[in-house]
C-alpha cells in the first residue's frame, strides 16, 4: 500500500503515518487521526458502534481482509450516502475529515470460528491498550441503551469510587469509555425520577 507508512512509538506500539488526500484544508502538520482496532464479526462491530452515534464512511475489502472505517456522526456530512458512492469519493471525503476516525479491521473468517478472540489489551499478562472513549449528555442513558446490546461492563456508571462514568465492552472485549461531555463532576449520583 503506497501512502502510508508505520513507526514505533517508544512502547513498541505502531504509529501509522498517511498522506493527507490531495486538496486537504487541514493546516496543521500532524493531527490524532485514528485508532483502528482488530475485531472479529463486522455485523456486530459495525452495529455496536452506529449505535454509538459512529457512521461507516468508507469500506475497503482485499482478499483476506476487510476494512471499515467509522466517524462520529458529527464529523459527518448527513447529506452523504456513504454506501454507495464510489472509494476514490469516500477516501477523498475521509480526508478532509479533523475529527478522528475508528477503523476496524476484520480478517476474514474469523466470524465463523467460535474459538477465534482477539486480544483487547486488558487481559492479565497482556496489558497495554487501554480504551477508547466516547462524550455524552447523559452517562445513564447512554449505559441503558448499550445494556441492551448484551456485552455487559467493566465499570457500572454507579461502581467503584468514579460516579457517573462506565467502561463497556464492544464485542470483541475492547472496553469503550462512556463519559460525560465536559468531564465528570466527582461524586455524581443517579438520581431516581
């Protein structure tokens, strides 16, 4: 792949370095553009993290793997449809994107192997990626609709000594941060309507 390239942060961790599409309105030199994680099933991923809010702004497919590249709806031209204009739109698109993107990558097959699980980072023995996170008006009402999706939590808004905040877990086991826009107001409390 031509345009890219990979470094080493001091922890051993890759950096992807990318031209900017030609055209770009973007002035500064470097800029977070995005985090890509591993999963296992697209479907569910895809699924998780539209209803967080994400929209897939570009796909690429290869022989034996795929890639998806998600952006927070805010960062999105609602007036696009993304699913059906043509790659070169989309890459073009994604790169006078600020905001940073999620890219999955799904190797392929890996949906069908019930044994197959990525590591996430959080396992003991294997720490290192931490999480992603995501801003929201209402911390409880986010954790509502994400308990509905059924791959539970590694922090309750109302556990431990951090009110107000959680860490679910997508479903490959990545945990995703969910916080308050603004930041957490220490010793928030659930209050019962």
């Amino acid at each position: 792949m031509k345009g890219l390239a990979f470094a080493y942060d001091p922890d051993g961790y890759w950096v992807e370095i990318v031209k900017r599409s030609e055209g770009s309105n973007i002035s500064n030199y470097f800029n977070f553009s995005q985090t890509m994680l591993r999963v296992k099933d697209p479907v569910k991923s895809i699924a998780f993290y539209e209803a967080l809010g994400m929209t897939v702004v570009r796909q690429k497919h290869f022989n034996d793997f795929s890639l998806y590249f998600l952006a927070s709806s805010s960062n999105v031209d609602q007036r696009v449809d993304y699913a059906n204009i043509p790659d070169s739109e989309a890459y073009f698109k994604l790169g006078q994107m600020f905001g940073p993107v999620l890219e999955l990558t799904h190797n392929h097959g890996t949906e069908k192997d019930d044994d197959f699980k990525h590591f996430n980072g959080n396992e003991e023995g294997r720490r290192g990626f931490g999480h992603i996170g995501f801003l929201v008006d209402d911390v409880y009402a986010a954790c509502d609709t994400i308990r509905e999706m059924g791959y539970g939590f590694r922090k309750e808004p109302d556990g431990g000594s951090m009110k107000g905040l959680a860490f679910a877990y997508d479903p490959d086991g990545y945990s995703v941060e969910i916080i308050k826009r603004g930041g957490i107001e220490f010793g928030d409390i659930k209050v019962e309507k």
